[in-house]
C-alpha cells in the first residue's frame, strides 16, 4: 500500500506541477499564494477553517496516583472506542472513497500499537490526555522517518488524538463548520475524517498550506471534484472571512482579487471544464485537420483506464516505471505478460512501447547502474543497453511476444537518443524482432540531427520534458529552476519545430509524448509545427482535444509562428494566447 504507485504520482507531472512553488510576500489584497495544483477548477468565496483543537497541553496534569490508574485507563479506552465507533458511524452513512477513509481512520483509532503505547504511559503513570499526545508523537516520528506516502498519514495520527483528546476532555469533536453559504475551506492539513464528510455544494475548493498529491485531503478533493491546491506557502495568514479565488489548475489561491474578474475566471474554467467533459474524440482541428490525440500509460491499469477516456491509443507505455520496485530482471515471458496488457486495452488501436528509460530519477535495481556523480547525464536510457544489451534484446523479445499474443503489433522507440548511430542500432534490432522502430528526441544533438536519424527509424516522439531539461542545462526536477525547463521556452520549441519539419520533410510521423502535449494552448501550438500526435496523461486528453476542436488549422499555425518569434516563456504563450484565444 505504501510503496511507489506511478498511478498516483506521476514523477513529470509532479515536476511540472513545482513549477509554481514560489512565495509572494508580505500578504495584501491581490497576493498570489503559490502551492501544488491538484484538482483542476477555479473557484471564488470566502475562507472558511477548522474548529479550534483541543488544548494537549503535555504537563497540565501531574501523575495519576497508582489506585487510579485503572480507572483512568478505562476513560481512555472507552474515549478511543468512542471516537472510533463515530467515525465508523460516518463511514457507514458516506460512500466511494469519503467512506474508505473514514473507515480506514476508523481502523487507525483502534490500532493496538498506539493504543498499547497510551495504555503504557497510563499504567506508568502518565494521565490519559498526555498518553495519548505522547502515543502519538511516537507513531508521528515513525512514520515522518519512513517519509513518502506514510508520512502523509501522519494527518491521520493527529486527528485521532484531538478527536480523543477532545472526548477526554469533554470538548465538542474538533472539526470543519458547516459554513451557510458556498466557502473555500482552507487550512493548514485537513483531517481525513472531516475532508470525507464535506458536501461539494458548501465547500467549493479546498488549499492547504501543507499535505502533498497524494494526501487524504487530495483524494476527497478529486472525488468530490473540488479545485484543490496543496503545499500553499502564506495560506495560514489568510484569515476566515476573506475573499479567495483559488485555481485548481494553476496552483494558485488569490487573496481578496477583484471581484468582477474573479467570477468571470469561475465562468471560464467552468465553460472550459464543460467542453472537455463533453470532447468525444477523435483529435481534430474545427476545420477537420486530424491529431491523433493519445494517453501516456505506465501499465495494465493505467490503460485500461485511458481507455475509458477518448483517447484514440498509447503515444508513451513508460515500461520502466513497471518494475520501479523489481530486484531482478523479470523474465521476458512476465514481461510480456504486462505489456500485453497494454495491447490488450487498446485492441486494435495504435500502441508505443518506449523500452526502458532507466537511470537518472528513475533507477532500477537489475539495470546495474554504475556510481556516478551526474545520472541525468550519465548511463541512462538506451545507453544502459551498452553494459547490458542482454536487457534490450529481452525486452524487444518480450514486446515481439506480447505482440503475437495480443494481436496487435506495438511500434516500439528508444528513449535518450543522442546520435544517429544510435538510432540506427536500435532499429536493426527492433526490426530483428519484427517490431517498428522509432526513437525519443530528448536530448538537443537528436533535435538538431533528426533528419539524419530519421534515415533509420519509422518514427519521432519528442518527449519536451527532457528535452527542456538538456536545452536549459536544468534540472527538471529543480522548483526553482522551473522558469527553465518550461516547454514554452521559445529554444525548446525552435527544436520541436526543427524535429517535426525533418518528418514531414521525409512523410515520417513525428508526435509529442512529454508534458508539453498535455497543455491545451501549447497543444495547438504543436499542432501548428506539424506534429502528427499528441500524447499526455489521460487526465489531460479531453481538455487537449477540446481545445483543439475549437480552433482551425491555420490558427495553429499563425500561433506556432507567433511563438517562434518570442523571446521568452511568458511572450510565447501570451503569443499563442491572442492568436488562439
Ligand atoms: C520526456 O522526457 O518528455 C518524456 C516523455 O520522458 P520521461 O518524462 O519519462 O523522461
Ligand atoms: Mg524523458
């Protein structure tokens, strides 16, 4: 459960989503609060927060005195089993996923390691209330030093003890109010129980000054389908009361804006979200100049669940993030297996396999990665296949079995292409296998070349994510080098441009798999270049395709020359912004 789920964080979108961790101080009227973007939306109402929480002051009282130590451990179980039978109480009046959390801190509240720590504490001693915080504490610190996704049930851990602590004391349970009229909740972490019991029609929009994607808090938001914005730095001086406008798709929570364009940015996104929703596919310009609008997926399960949106196939099946947690090489029969899968969800549609990208942010334990002091420029990708080409032709085996199984014949591309001599080695081997051969322009020499590797290979697929990093000579994943590694960067696009010219020049496809394809207005612009297919996470496939139905051919292509010209991120896309609207 606690392990690394690429279906839950994807580590570009991620990457992509730090661009906006900055601050904006002091706090006035207009202030910009910047966090991490998690449901997409824009809303506008006043702060509402949460109930004060109990006083678990540790010292206020002294020790219990030995005859009474039994009884005050009586009022400590019947205090948790109270809290715990309210919340299962909730879980079983709620449903989907509110009710799974309530049920799950349910479960939390009648943990034996915790109980049995409090339970010592007051056996020695201590009374129920600071057994309880001191319980607690022990479990917050576990769980913060194993980090990632268990650190962020350390929400979970604080909200029991104040619902205890609360009915040790006989406080009322602490909470969200039930606010009279739509409000955006804001606070510093949500407490899972009280996320699970919030009405959509009340609490409009959610932001917390911490929690991360993955958080409780984010999970309610995206089942209540709130705009929600995590990590706001500044959040807690916004007092209850003010007015917000929080965007969900930006990462943003505007302190008391005008009001007239606040609304007007709620009527937006709402228009924008209702043409998504109702985009059916297939990818088109409105003057009917066909763009095959595709998902990026990582396995079985994330394809089977693109195949529930339009899109019309796979342009990136990221193998790699397969076997993240895999300690030895998976024979090419498991292998196959999982990607068959894949073809299997999208029986009789196009379907890229990219073979392993591992190295740099993306390790795997049987690749035998030497020690270096730079991975992002180091053996990664294809050039793994150098030390161990063992791991290539297993894997090109595999996909050429899952192929044959399923019945439909994947292309296949290389990732971290840098020569063409490269290029043209992958494709002797892809094509032994009988598999079409096609590479990833990530790296800028591929760009500049792409004329002279296209001599080898079927096909391109940019991936703008690495392609940013290397242009830039930034770290996609640096916050603050976010402005960098921006797709809109106008020397990032002027290799894309380059690439895609080179394929239509020899009638070879060439797509766009990084994140660049996932933004509605720079899908257009892409568009405009020429490229043939778009791919991003299924999530973004009905707002690109939507856009992109909205707008003609040579408007895409007046924007992509538009942006040609510009200097800078910001230009480009206000550039494309007045061509395309
Ligand atoms: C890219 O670099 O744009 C890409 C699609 O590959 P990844 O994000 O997996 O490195
Ligand atoms: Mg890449």
């Amino acid at each position: 459960m606690f392990g690394f789920t690429p279906e839950r964080v994807d580590l570009s979108t991620l990457s992509c989503n730090l661009v906006h961790m900055t601050v904006t101080s002091p706090l006035t009227s207009h202030s910009v609060l910047h966090g991490v973007p998690v449901v997409p939306g824009v809303q506008y109402a006043p702060v509402i927060r949460p109930g004060k929480l109990p006083d678990v002051d540790n010292d206020a009282e002294g020790e219990i005195a030995e005859e009474k130590r039994a009884a005050e451990g009586e009022r400590f179980t019947a205090a948790a089993a109270a809290v715990a039978e309210r919340l299962r109480e909730r879980a079983a009046h709620a449903t989907g996923a509110a009710s799974e959390v309530l049920a799950a801190t349910a479960t939390l509240a009648t943990d034996r390691g915790w109980l049995g720590a409090a339970e010592k504490r007051i056996r020695d001693g201590a009374p129920a209330v600071r057994a309880v915080n001191g319980a607690i504490d022990q479990f917050v610190e576990m769980f913060t030093k194993l980090g990632g996704l268990m650190a962020e049930r350390v929400t979970d851990l604080r909200d029991i003890r104040d619902r205890v602590v609360a009915e040790l004391k006989g406080l009322p349970e602490p909470g969200v109010p039930v606010p009279d009229e739509p409000s955006i909740l804001c606070a510093e972490d949500l407490a899972p129980a009280d996320t699970a019991g919030l009405d959509p029609e009340l609490v409009v929009a959610l932001a917390t000054t911490l929690g991360g994607p993955t958080s409780h808090t984010a999970i309610i938001a995206r089942q209540l389908g709130i705009p929600c914005v995590v990590a706001v730095a500044g959040l807690d001086d916004v007092p209850a009361g003010t007015m917000v406008l929080v965007d969900g798709t930006r990462g943003t929570v505007t302190v008391s804006p005008d009001e007239g364009p606040a609304r007007e940015a709620v009527a937006e996104a709402k228009r924008v979200a209702e043409a998504a929703a109702n985009w059916s596919g297939p990818g088109t310009t409105a003057d009917g100049h066909a763009v095959a609008v595709l998902a990026n997926v990582q396995d079985g399960a994330a394809a089977r669940s693109a195949r529930q949106t339009p899109a019309e196939g796979v342009g990136l099946f990221r193998t790699e993030l397969c076997f993240l947690n895999t300690d030895t090489e998976p024979t090419v029969d498991e292998q196959a297996t999982i990607y068959a899968e894949v073809l299997d969800a999208f029986a009789g549609n196009k379907v890229v396999i990219r073979t392993l990208d591992a190295g740099s942010d993306k390790p795997l334990k049987f690749a035998g990665h030497p020690d270096e002091a730079n991975p992002a420029l180091g053996v990664r990708g294809i050039r793994i296949a150098a030390n161990n080409p063992g791991l290539l032709a297993n894997q090109l085996e595999a996909i050429a079995k899952a192929a044959e199984r399923s019945g439909n014949p994947p292309w296949v591309m290389a990732p971290m292409i840098a020569t063409a001599e490269e290029a043209k080695n992958f494709a002797d081997k892809a094509r032994s296998h009988g598999l079409t051969p096609g590479v990833m322009i990530e790296v800028p020499a591929a760009a500049l070349l792409a004329d002279r590797i296209l001599e080898h290979v079927d096909f391109l697929s940019i991936g703008t994510n690495d392609l940013a990093q290397y242009t830039m000579a930034a770290d996609r994943m640096s916050a603050e080098l976010a402005t960098l590694t921006d797709p809109w960067q106008p020397a990032v696009l002027a290799l894309v441009a380059m690439t895609v010219k080179a394929g239509a020049a020899v009638g070879k496809p060439v797509g766009v798999c990084g994140e660049a394809a996932a933004d509605p207005l720079l899908a257009c612009v892409l568009t405009g270049f020429g490229v043939t297919s778009l791919s991003a996470a299924a999530a973004a496939v009905q707002g690109v395709g939507a856009k992109l139905a909205q707008v003609t051919l040579q408007q895409c292509r007046d924007a992509a020359e538009a942006v040609l010209g510009t200097a800078s991120a910001a230009e480009g896309r206000a550039a494309a912004l007045a061509v395309l609207g």
